[in-house]
C-alpha cells in the first residue's frame, strides 16, 4: 500500500498557470483521505508551492529548491535545509555576468521573508520574469556579503542558448560543488539555469522525510517529469513518468502515464494509490 505520494509540480501537476485539474485534485484529495501523505517535491521555493497546495484540503509536506528544503507546506515550518557555500555564490554569479546575466538568489528564511529573491543591478532581468515576481526583489550590491538569508538555490532566466552557455560554464567549474541544471520553464515562457546544493536532490529529502514518517521506501510512489526527478524515480518504491516527460525520465521509470493534458499524475494516483495495485516493487 502507497503511504507516501512524492510528486514534482511543474510539468506533473501543473504547467503553463499553477492551476490543478479537477480530477488530480479529486485524486490528491482521495489519496490523502485513505491515509497516504502528499509531497510536492519541486525545484520551486515553499513560497512559490502554496498556491498549488491549497487547492486541495489537508496537512502536507513540501520538499522544495530540489531538495535543498524540506518543510511544512501549510505552517512554512522548514525542517531541513542544506546552503550553498557563499565563495560558491560568488563563483556563480561572476561566471553568470561574463555571459550579461545577473544572478538570482533564492533563500531559506521560510519565517520571515520567504518570497525574496536576491540579485544585483549588473543586467538587465528577462520582461517576463519581473511582471511575475518584481515584487520579490532585494536588491544588493554584494551577493556574497549583502544577503542574510542561507542561501538554496541560484539561477538565471533567458533564452534557451545563452542560459545553456552559463549552464555549461557552472557545469564546467562548479560542477564538483554543487548541482547544475538546464531547462525549460513554461510559466515564463523561458529558460532556466539552475545551481543547488551537491549534498541534496529530491531523492535525499525524500528518504528523510520517509524516515522522518517511518514509511519504508516499498510504501512510497513517485511522480515526475523531468532530469531533476531521476534520482527520485529510482528511489521511490514505485517510479512513474509523465507521459510528455523527458526521455531519460519514462526510459528509467517504472511506470509511463498519461501526458499532461491526458491528466497523467491523477491516472498515476488512481492505479497505484486508490486501487491499491498490486504492482510489484523494486526489492
């Protein structure tokens, strides 16, 4: 019997808005009144999960920044965390204005501001991202000695070839440090490069918060989309791709589902979860 349901949120949940369709937020709901335990595992800040968490009734947990956070999506209470080394942070952002961009820095200070997001004043930020979240920024002059928060997640939005250049740069020099990933992000229309602890990914929250719960990793379903969800699928008793997901994400999956728009993650729900498959696991 699935106890734990681990399910990335964009491309899997949600896609183009943060909106949840109706039959996987009847799925979530039924999942959760026969006793298994939702968490939204993203790349994402908590600030930016609570929109699509409440829109389905109940306690959860969300494990978010890949990984770098785990915490309570209901109270913001943060139970785990892991920084990025601040000579790191400077390494990125120097590495990141070679090729015009100015760095975003994500914090963790969950209690007291966690919507902020850090930059400085080198380049100019992408339209779509600043009609979104121009709200958020805090503007400082030193990103290594200007911010007070720890800090989980560094990243640039732009187009697809010149994100990949400052991809592969991170790739190329801190790749031993830290995580670096490259992909598309729908919402704004963009693309994302992305730096987050090399101690963490989601497969490692994960495993804490099964502990945490005293679930065993046969108990556990897993629901993803994309790169930053492999290590998760391998991990999770039961691994489903989305049926639109990366290649390498259905080819290593247990289980391939419906696409997106064919509700993929609810059919994944219905079959592992609320029939109570008797689909076999990894021993």
């Amino acid at each position: 019997m699935v106890r734990l349901l681990f399910i990335d949120l964009d491309g899997t949940l949600v896609h183009r808005t943060d909106e949840v369709s109706p039959r996987t937020i009847k799925a979530l709901t039924r999942a959760r009144e026969a006793g298994c335990t939702v968490v939204i595992c993203t790349g994402r800040s908590r600030f930016e999960v609570e929109p699509v968490a409440s829109q389905w009734a109940g306690h959860g947990y969300a494990i978010t920044n890949n990984g770098a956070v785990i915490s309570e999506w209901d109270t913001g209470k943060v139970i785990h965390k892991v920084a990025i080394p601040r000579a790191t942070v400077k390494k990125a952002a120097h590495l990141a204005h070679e090729h015009g961009f100015s760095l975003l820095c994500i914090g963790a200070d969950e209690a007291s501001a966690p919507q902020r997001v850090f930059t400085d004043r080198k380049f100019p930020l992408p339209q779509t991202f600043l009609e979104e979240h121009s709200h958020r920024l805090t503007h400082v002059s030193d990103l290594r000695e200007g911010i007070d928060h720890d800090l989980v997640t560094l990243c640039i939005f732009g187009g697809n070839g010149e994100t990949e250049m400052v991809y592969n740069r991170w790739l190329d020099e801190l790749g031993h440090m830290v995580s670096v990933f490259h992909a598309p992000f729908s919402r704004l229309d963009t693309w994302c490069s992305y730096v987050t602890p090399a101690e963490a990914n989601k497969a490692i929250a994960a495993q804490k918060v099964a502990e945490m719960l005293n679930v065993s990793r046969e108990n556990t379903l897993a629901i993803g989309d994309h790169l930053n969800d492999l290590e998760l699928l391998l991990w999770s008793g039961i691994g489903v791709a989305m049926g639109d997901g990366h290649s390498l994400a259905k080819a290593k999956a247990d289980h391939v589902t419906g696409t997106f728009e064919e509700d993929g993650a609810a059919e994944a729900i219905e079959k592992f979860v609320l029939a109570h498959s008797e689909t076999p696991v990894r021993p």
